[in-house]
C-alpha cells in the first residue's frame, strides 16, 4: 500500500476533531486491505463488520445511538469489544444506508472512537437523494489502484523505486537503471495496479497468473451491473464497458458506442460507470484559469479507464504484443501511454479539492489542437502531453502556450529527463507569434515525480535561451 495513504491515515488518527473517516475507490483497490494493514501497522484491535452481511442490522443503525448500536455489533461473532483504543470498520456500508446516516452521531456523541467505513458501490448511495448524508461531519480518502512506485516496491523491494523518489533534474538518471526501470514499466504496463494483480507477479513473476487474476476482476465487475443499470440495460452498459476500454483517450462521440442505442442510453451508462469509478471523464476546458474545472465544457469530455491493466485486459492485448513494442510505439501508438499518466495524475490530485482531470482542445477547420491533460500544481496552469520526438513536433503545445501565456510546459515519453528553452513560432489570426517557453521532458516512469520537479524548477531567467527549430 502507499506510503501516502499510511501517512494520511495517521494524520487523521491523531488529528483534533477527527471525523469519521470513508474510504472511496472502484471494487478492489484494496480499500478493506488498507484498513486492516493500518490497524495492525498501528497496533490497534480492528472491529470489522462487513453490512452486505449484516444488512438485518438496519434498525439498529437507524436509532442513531452510537452506545445502543456498539452493544449490538459487538454481540456479532468474531467482533470483540470496541473501545477507543481501537478502531471500527464499516465495510460495504452502501448496502445498509442507514449506517451512512448515523455516521454524524458517532461523530456528535463518540468521538472519541475512530470510525472508518467503505464500500464498492458507496458512491451511488451517496447519490441517492433518499440516503440523509452527515454533510461536514466526515472525511473522505480516494483510493485508487497502486502507483508505478508501490508496484516497483512489491517487485523489487525500494530500489528503483528509491531512484524516482530521489531524482533530482541536475543528476539525471543512470542509462542502465533508466533501461531497467523502461522494462519494468512494460510490465506495469500489463500488470496494472490493482493489488491483487501485482500481488500475483511478486510471487510468481508469470503473467498467466496476472491474466487469470485480471478475468477475474473484469468479471467482478460486471457481475456487479446488474445491481446499478437493472437486466434491461445490461447490454447496453456491458457495451460500454467495453468500448471505453479500447477507445481511451479519445473525444466521447455517442453514436460510436452505438449506432442502435439512443444517445441517452449511452450517456447513462457512460454516467453509471463513472460513478462506479470504473471509468474517469477528463473534460475540455478552456484553461484561462484556476480552477481548470471552473472553465469546463461537460458535454465534451474523453474517458479513462481505471487500471491499465484492466484496460489492456478487455482489449485483449496480451504480453507478448507489450514487451514487443519499440519504445515510440509504446508512447504513440494506442491509448496506454496517456492511461498511464492519467491514472497517476489522478492520484497525484487525489486530495485536491480540484483533482477533476482536464485537457485543452480546439476544433476548427484548419486549426485543431488538442493537449493531453492540463493540471494546475501550486497554483501553476502546466500543459502536458503524452508524445515521443522533437519538440518541433509538439505543434498543440506550442499553440497552448502562446494562447495561455504559460512559462513550462510537460512533455512525458521514453527518452532521458531534460529541460531545455523552447523558441519558436506558431501561426495566430493570421500572423507569426513568437513562442517562448521551458519544456520539461521527462520518461514516463517520473509521473509521480512531476510536482517536486515544477516546484523545484530553477528561476526562468536562469537558463540561456537556445533556439528549437520552429513548428511547421
């Protein structure tokens, strides 16, 4: 599990006024594991009580008295007492609603016993206008599957992992370990990060167990439609399902989902799965400012999926045809690239009050350009796109950049980190703009290292301005 999410839990553990606390992710994620490592990690008794179990306990939840529901929790088998050294863990509490209700008394009469719940569909109750939500009386942790990093330290113990930790621009990276870590992105690329799926490889380092455990999962979840859509738009969502895999990272047009289905039908299970979190819209924005969400466009949108593991599972693709890839191929061609840098700009932005992914696109006869993703770090408008080649290619970029008047903008690709001055020319209302601006290229297995490395950039005046060659 992530280092960050332990940290988390401990600064909630301990913090004043602690709240209690729901951990939100799409099924499997390791949201229960995560709990139940961090009780043992903090050497508390951990009371856990699964409600899609116990889902007769709702009555005692409704009362809404925390003192009455503990003495009747812990007559459960295998609970134990509950006192405040410990903590108490509601898992699938979507399936009792009223769980999610009497929430805000544990917080208003018991304070002092730390309260953790979570749930695979919790999201859709959340929605339910009939669930009475304790607004302002809980906390929230958004979990997603395991980064590169935790991957590299379920493999290979800390040290490659310790390389992308520690990097800094001035010292480069070693050709060797760049190659090596090259490799093992390849494999994260098929493994993924769903803890299950990366669990297999540690033990075993053959990708038919990760491929059976990936079945698996993909079957998991669409076992769990029918709870959420009904039999009758089952098809329909299945279809969904599907298509998003093999198309992410491309503009949402309906009628290529479905030359039969209405456009409403797909929207909504485009909306159903997304609340599932099994899918992730990034929206165009028009990006003149913070926040990027505040200039959104929700009609125009392109879709993630949740794990590129998974992705890559329902497409089929196999390890062969990934380890087989040249490593432009692997930048360019397909969608796995940019699911890969979103799913990590994801959790980058997990606890930011504005962690909805965005990018930039601009359609016109002539004139269209579109930029992968667009973030904003320390209060920074970055562009960045998912490319290989010289930064002459980078044509959208450059456009974005004279637009925006941004300072840095973010190539990610195969190649060694650098950063280098950027000046050029772009067309704009029918004349030649002069562009100038710092590129900050990195390989991709340093997306989780992008926020330190903008923060730390050196002042812009710094480095001397060298000519690229100007876009076509």
């Amino acid at each position: 599990m992530d280092r960050k999410q332990f940290e988390f839990l401990e600064n909630w553990l301990t913090a004043p006024g602690r709240k209690p606390l729901i951990l939100r992710g799409a099924r499997q994620v390791g949201k229960s594991t995560l709990v139940r490592l961090f009780a043992d990690r903090s050497g508390r008794p951990l009371a856990e009580v699964d409600l899609e179990r116990h889902s007769d306990l709702a009555p005692a939840f409704a009362r809404n008295d925390p003192a009455y529901l503990l003495n009747v929790l812990e007559a459960l088998p295998g609970i134990g007492a509950v006192g405040p050294d410990g903590l108490l863990f509601l898992d699938e509490i979507q399936s009792v609603p009223e769980a999610i209700a009497a929430l805000r008394y544990f917080r208003e009469d018991m304070s002092g016993l730390p309260v953790l719940a979570a749930g695979s569909l919790l999201d859709f109750s959340l929605a339910d206008r009939r669930t009475s939500m304790p607004v302002g009386r809980l906390s929230y942790l958004h979990m997603g599957p395991m980064t590169f990093t935790e991957f590299l330290r379920a493999v290979d113990g800390p040290g490659l992992a310790s390389v992308i930790d520690s990097f800094e621009l001035e010292r480069g990276v070693d050709p060797a370990l760049h190659n090596r870590l090259l490799d093992r992105l390849r494999a994260y690329f098929f493994t993924g990060g769903m803890p299950e799926a990366v669990d297999a490889y540690a033990r075993t380092r053959r990708f038919r167990e990760v491929s059976a455990v990936h079945n698996s999962i993909v079957e998991t979840y669409r076992e769990d439609f029918p709870k959420y859509v009904g039999s009758r738009s089952l098809p329909r969502v299945v279809n969904v399902f599907n298509f998003a895999a093999r198309n992410v990272g491309r503009k949402v047009k309906f009628i290529h989902f479905s030359r039969e289905d209405p456009a409403a039908a797909t929207r909504d299970g485009i909306e159903l799965l997304v609340m599932a979190r099994v899918l992730s819209k990034v929206v165009h924005s028009h990006c003149n400012g913070l926040p990027l969400q505040a200039e959104g466009d929700p009609r125009v949108y392109k879709l993630l999926f949740m794990d590129i593991g998974l992705m890559n599972a329902v497409c089929g693709l196999g390890w062969r045809a990934i380890k087989g890839m040249e490593e432009a191929r692997l930048v360019n061609e397909g969608a796995m690239a940019e699911q890969f840098v979103g799913q990590h700009l994801q959790d980058l932005l997990s606890e930011s009050p504005n962690r909805e992914l965005t990018y930039w696109l601009r359609e016109g006869r002539a004139t269209n350009a579109e930029v992968d993703y667009v973030a904003a770090f320390d209060g920074r408008i970055v562009p960045i796109e998912v490319k290989a080649g010289a930064s002459g290619g980078l044509k959208s970029l450059h456009q974005f950049v004279a637009e925006k008047d941004v300072s840095v903008a973010v190539r990610f690709d195969a190649g060694h980190p650098s950063i280098q001055p950027v000046c050029t020319r772009v067309r704009r209302a029918g004349t030649q703009t002069a562009v100038t601006y710092r590129l900050l290229s990195l390989p991709l297995y340093l997306v989780e290292r992008l926020p330190h490395l903008l923060a730390s950039l050196p002042p812009e005046e710094d480095p001397p301005p060298t000519a690229v060659p100007p876009a076509d």
